[in-house]
C-alpha cells in the first residue's frame, strides 16, 4: 500500500500539492489557534497540582458513573472544549504520571474522545448544512451516545482484575480541605519553578501540534490521490451493494469512505450530496463524528504510544460511539427535535456565538469559544462532583463505587 500510494503521488504531484496545502490551511486556520492554549493550560494545571484537586472533588461523581478516577473529569472537559485529539493527549499525561491504571485510561478513552461544539454547531451545521437546527440535532445525539458508551465501558476490563485503586482513595475528612491539601502534594512533587515549567509545556504542546499537522496534511494528500487515481470506487463497491441492499441513496459512498479516512472532508462531502434524503445525510455525519476518522485514530496511536494503553478497545468504543449516534440522530430527526434545539440555542449567547464562528473566525473567536465551552462544562460537573461529594458523607446518598 505504501509503494502503490508513493507511485500514485509521483504520477500526481500537483493535485497532492494542492491538497496537502489545503490540510495546511486547515491546521493553521482551525486546529493550532484552538488547540494550543488548551495543551499549554493543560501542561501548567498538572505540573501546579490543579488537576489532582479537581480529582478529589470529582471523584464522587466519575467513578460510580464511568469506573474512572475524578480527574477523568479534567479530559472529559477539555475533550469536548478542544476537540480531537486533546483527549488522548491529557490521558496519556495521567498515565505516565501513574494518576490511573490502564483500564481506566482505556475507558477514558473510549468516553472523552468527542468533537467540540464549535466543531459542529458551527463548521457543520451552519458552514456546510446551512442550518442551525442540525447542529443541535448532532450535538445532542453525538453526547448522549458518548454517556452511553461511557456507562457501558464501565465494565470494560472488569473480568481480568486489572482496576487499580485510584491514587486519590481518601474519602475522610472535608472534600475540599482534602482537594487544596492534594493540590499542595502534587506540586511539592514536581517542584519545577514556574518558568521552567511554562517553558516545557510550551515545548511539548507545540511538538505534539507539529505531529497532528503532519497527519493533517498526510490524509488530506492520500484522500485527494485515492480519489483522483480511482482506487477509492474500486473500494467503495462493497460499500455500494450493501447501500443498494438497505436503501440508502449510493452518492453517499463516497463521502463515506471519505469520512472513515479524514473527519472534515468527509462531513463536507455529506453535505455536499444534495439528492440524498436528509434524515440519512444527518445520521451519516452523526457516524463520522463519532468515529472521527483513520486520521484522528493515527494521532491518537501517536500520543499513548509512550504508555501501555491499547487501541483495540478505542477502536471499539469508536464503533459504538459510531452506531449509536447515528441511531439516536434518526430517532431524534423522527421526533423533530432539531427545531427545538434550534429554538433554544437561539437565545444561549454562548451557541450563538458557535454559529456565528461558522467561516472566517479570527483565532481569538475560535479560542474564546473553547475557553467558554470548558469554563461552564468543567464548572457543572465540579458543582455536581462536590454536592455528591458531600451527599455521600452525610450518608444522604451511597452509590457503589
């Protein structure tokens, strides 16, 4: 495959130009502004302890729910403030530092693995459908299947007794006595001054962000050469038998291929099929989202390879992530929920703001959406971690854990 794909590139090299110029524009443009000052927050927020206070008081609520230690909060929040694969980033830094085990690693893989509201209330939604009411219509599909595969990853890893105890086990005394006392611990532990540590952070952000441009330009230039050479039809007709056999519209194929490749493209080429019954349209996108394409798997190899976390079950819980979205996007697309979800972001300033983002954004836009995003999703589940929290000190409530 790799001969065939160098010979396939030599034979075309203006139209791979072209394309790995165009997955440049949409590093430069998208990815670098919005993921980079949270890889750098997120590099500061572990090495000044932050994150394993917030572990204590989120451990109430994430462990019954996901089997997962508190600060799986922490990725849950910036997975879905900056997208892919910034995840897969912060679970690989809780690994190396031994914060969880690789099971629960494995299930916050398999939960926190979303795409970002601007993602698809904005570029989606209102850039490539030209409809609010579909951007809501995915977002609420796309989180709700993520609780799902969540819940039920649970118990992935159950059988093989290979949970460990988290780190943060203490459950006595004042909830938020006990976070700022772990917060004082774990930075006495990494004891780099401050400007030693904002230098690192820098550094490693931006090396692991030239390795997401690199796979960026890479698939843009294989779908482009797959497309133009033909190999991607010759691909696609199993695909197409099996479209006929189910009754969905077969200029959908493509654009399917497409998507289990590279995200962005192949959203934009869902859209772009016009004769294609919508409520199929919608739940394809839905798919490929959850999915998040052969490219973002590649990156998100590329981060955990300096741990012990396995892809196997990230590639199944990116099925059933896959198949439940489209389900529950029908399903909702039936019950006309998209008209509702339009009515209601209408007067949130915040989705509001994420349809206006939908072409040209400048970088501070793009990043202050993500900021707001992770302020209020990370408040809300402080809020309900802490409440819980205390909940299960006075014996109000008892959850197993």
């Amino acid at each position: 495959m790799v001969v065939v794909f160098t010979i396939a590139l030599v034979v075309y090299p203006q139209q791979g130009f072209k394309a790995g110029i165009e997955g440049l524009k949409v590093f430069w443009d998208i990815v670098f502004p919005s993921l980079l000052p949270f890889f750098i927050l997120a590099e500061l927020m572990l090495g000044l302890g932050v994150v394993r206070g917030l572990g204590v008081l989120l451990e109430p609520l994430m462990r019954p729910l996901f089997g997962v230690p508190g600060i799986g909060a922490f990725a849950l929040s910036m997975g879905l403030a900056a997208g892919y694969p910034m995840d897969a980033v912060i679970t690989s830094r809780f690994r190396e530092q031994g914060l969880c085990s690789r099971v629960e690693g494995e299930r916050l893989l398999a939960f926190t693995n979303t795409a970002d509201p601007l993602f698809m209330i904005g570029a989606v939604a209102v850039g490539m459908f030209k409809s609010p009411a579909v951007g809501g219509l995915i977002a609420i599909a796309h989180y709700i299947s993520a609780f799902l595969v969540g819940v039920s990853f649970k118990f992935w890893g159950r059988k093989n007794g290979q949970i460990t105890p988290s780190n943060l086990s203490e459950t006595r005394g004042n909830i938020l006595v006990r976070a700022v006392r772990e917060i004082v611990k774990a930075r006495n532990e990494d004891g780099r001054p401050f400007g030693t540590l904002l230098r690192e952070a820098v550094t490693e952000s931006m090396m692991t962000l030239l390795m997401i441009c690199g796979f960026i330009v890479f698939f843009a230039v294989l779908i482009q050469i797959l497309d133009i050479s033909g190999i991607m039809k010759v691909l696609g007709y199993p695909l197409l038998v099996v479209y006929k056999v189910f009754g969905i519209h077969t200029g959908l194929v493509n654009p399917t291929l497409a998507g289990v490749l590279e995200l962005d493209i192949g959203t934009a080429q869902v859209a772009a099929i016009h004769a294609a019954p919508m409520i199929q349209k919608l739940a394809l996108v839905s798919a490929i989202i959850a999915w998040s394409g052969l490219a973002v798997h590649a990156q998100v190899a590329a981060v955990i390879t300096s741990t012990d976390i396995r892809m196997a079950p990230y590639f199944l819980a990116r099925f059933l992530h896959a198949a439940l979205a489209a389900a529950i996007t029908v399903f909702l697309y039936m019950l006309g929920v998209g008209r509702v979800a339009a009515k209601a972001m209408a007067a949130v300033p915040a989705f509001k703001s994420f349809q206006e983002a939908a072409s040209g954004a400048p970088w501070w836009h793009v990043m202050w959406s993500g900021f707001s995003t992770w302020f209020w999703v990370l408040g809300a589940l402080l809020v309900i971690g802490i409440v819980v929290g205390v909940l299960r000190q006075t014996r109000v409530i008892a959850w197993r854990v």
